[in-house]
C-alpha cells in the first residue's frame, strides 16, 4: 500500500555496528533510541543485532512494545507525574530532574516490588531537563540515595536539542566533575556518565570526548547517518536506510504561476511563485499530514518540491531524466522531522526490507 516508509535492516544493523563499535573503542556503552520508529520491536531488533547494550525511547507506551526485547530499557523523558507505575514497570533506567517524581517512583516502584535505576539530569546550559544548580544537583543525589527502591545510577546530560548548544571537553568536563563531587557526597561510584545523543558523536573522531563519559544515547547518528552538532556525515554509514516511497496521481503540464488573487493556502501562509513558463507537475498521494515538514528529498536528481497540501505533495518533473506515468513512485530521503511524522502517520505503510 502506499504511501509506504521502507526500512532497510541489513542498512539498520551496519550503521548500529559502525556505531557500537566506534563508542566501545572508547569505552562507551549505546542507548539506541527508537522513537523515530514509534518503538517498533521488528526495527529495534537490528539495534539489538548490532549489538548495543540499551534501547531507549521517550514514550512508555514504546518502551512497552519493546518488553521482549531482551537488552535494558532507558526512559529518556523524564516522567510524568501519572506514569510512574508504567514507568517502573516498563523502564529499567529513567532519566530525572525532579525530587518529587523520583519520590513518586519510589513508591511506585516499592509498590511493584522492584528497584529502580536513575539517572540524575544536570542542565549545563542547554535548558531542556536537568537540575542547574550545583548544590541542588548533590542534595537531589544525597536524598535517592536515601530511597528505599531506587537506586542512583548515573549522572547525564542532554545538549543541543532545545538551545542548540553544542556538547564540548568543557561543558562535559563539568559533567564529570559534578558527578565525582556525587560519588565524594554519596562515598561510592556512580556507573553512569551518560554524555548527550547524537551531537556528542563527533567528540569521538575528534578524540576529544572526556573520559568518564561512558554513555551516549543515539537515535539520528544510527538511523540517519548523520551527527546532529554540524549536520555532518557519519563516515562508513548509511544516510537511506528510511525512504518514503509516493505515488503519481495526477501528471499534467501547468504554468507555474496560479491564475488569480492571492491569498493565504491551506496552512494560514500567503505563497509566493516565480513564473518559469509551462512546467511538468506530478501529484503525489502523501502530504503535510504524514510528512509534517519539507524534510523530504527525491533520491533522483533533477526533481524539484513545489509546495504540499494536507494529502498532496507537489513536484516539478521538467528536469527529471525519467518518463514518468500516472502510478509510478517516487523515492525521497528523509531528515529526522519528516521521519518521526511519517513513522507515525497511520496513513502510511512501514515496511521493513530484509
Ligand atoms: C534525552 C534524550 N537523549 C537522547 C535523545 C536522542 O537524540 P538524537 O536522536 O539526537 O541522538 C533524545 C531524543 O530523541 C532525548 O530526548
């Protein structure tokens, strides 16, 4: 059926491989996040065949789909309130920033009959999750210590994500250096240092990465090949192994000007157009209500994206090489935006290649 997303394993396992063994020459562990894929247990396999250590996902409800998965399970967003009983039944790890969820899953977890690990957030100027201030971050750590059913695991970071901020020897040093002032606190080891996601990667190449680090949890450098601190490559791995593949439903030669006043389209924008004469346009069934952004890119060259609607994606073909027909389908690449939509769109059909 399409529009259809197809993933291909053999692609998914290499990259993990490159990636698990490039961190374990550093001695790194791997958090592979799945949400991108919604969790879908048959994708996560290849990370579990490539051999990382954890999966890890910001949604419970994934968590719960990848319980027979047989490696640890991570929570990367830090609990609500009303899901700590599912959280400590489903996560193995959480990641927390505040005392009074830790408390929380601390009776949820006593309640299960089960002990919990966190891991303490620290913000070190991102401001997403994590504890900011030094002295708050030793109280929290001395108070879990304290709890009956958790167990204080590690200490993590997140970058990038929110203020762009990129992971550096500086900032992450300050990682290392609030978790010994917690294990000088607390009179033991922590086992964690867990150092970013996918921005932190290239520390590695640059072999500059702070040495207590010993955690990463990566989505985007897995599936897509791709470092998030410059946007760059990850060398020896592949950038396609998500594609959208859409199908023609209408094929006709248009101006490319629209004939008339104009207003705004379906999005509240008002567009803009440059007369460029009769153009070969194809309508693709598949639109902003799967693909969410223009993160979508035409494997063929000479392919240019002229706008979408809700359920129509617009392409200009004039310079495209192939004979193209009604029914025939086209193949895009994808940024990280368009697939975390098109994974979760029911309108489009996941289909993994083996
Ligand atoms: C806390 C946390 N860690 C790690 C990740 C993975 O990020 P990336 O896909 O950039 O590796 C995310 C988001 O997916 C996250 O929220």
């Amino acid at each position: 059926m399409n529009p259809r997303i197809e993933i291909n394993y053999s692609k998914l396992v290499h990259n993990t491989k490159v990636l698990q063994k490039q961190a374990k020459e550093h001695g790194i562990d791997l958090a592979a996040v799945t949400k991108s894929f919604c969790g879908i247990p048959e994708i996560a396999q290849g990370y579990v065949d490539g051999g990382v250590k954890y999966l890890a996902d910001s949604r419970v409800s994934n968590l719960k789909k990848l319980k027979k998965l047989p490696i640890p399970k991570v929570l990367l967003r830090i609990p609500m309130l009303t899901e700590v009983q599912e959280v400590v039944a489903y996560a193995d790890i959480s990641l927390n920033s505040e005392m009074e969820t830790i408390r929380n899953l601390n009776i949820a977890a006593r309640d299960l009959g089960v002990n919990h690990k966190i891991v303490l957030m620290v913000d070190l100027g991102d401001l997403r999750e994590g504890i900011f201030e030094e002295e708050e971050v030793i109280e929290a750590a001395n108070e879990v210590e304290g709890l009956s059913n958790i167990i204080l695991h590690g200490i993590g970071v997140n970058l990038t994500c929110y203020g762009g901020v990129i992971p550096s020897a500086k900032n992450l040093s300050k990682l290392e250096a609030l978790g010994g002032a917690i294990e000088k606190e607390i009179g033991r080891n922590l086992e964690l240092y867990s150092g970013g996601n996918s921005s932190s990667i290239y520390l590695l190449d640059r072999k500059c990465m702070p040495e207590r680090i010993n955690h990463l949890r990566l989505g985007e450098a897995i599936v897509l090949g791709t470092e998030s601190a410059y946007g760059e490559k990850i060398e020896n791995t592949h950038q396609d192994i998500f594609q959208l593949v859409a199908e023609i439903i209408e094929l006709k030669e248009k101006p490319s000007m629209p004939i008339g006043d104009i207003g705004m389209d379906a999005f509240g924008n008002t567009p803009s157009f440059e007369d460029e004469g009769i153009r070969k346009r194809a309508i693709l069934a598949v639109g902003r209500q799967d693909i969410g952004s223009y993160d979508v890119f035409p494997v063929e060259a000479g392919m240019k994206i002229l706008g979408a609607s809700s359920d129509h994606l617009i392409l200009d073909l004039t310079d495209a090489y192939g004979d193209y027909k009604i029914g025939d389908e086209i193949r895009f690449n994808l940024r990280y935006g368009a697939l975390l939509s098109l994974m979760t769109s029911e309108y489009v059909t996941k289909k993994i290649i083996y």
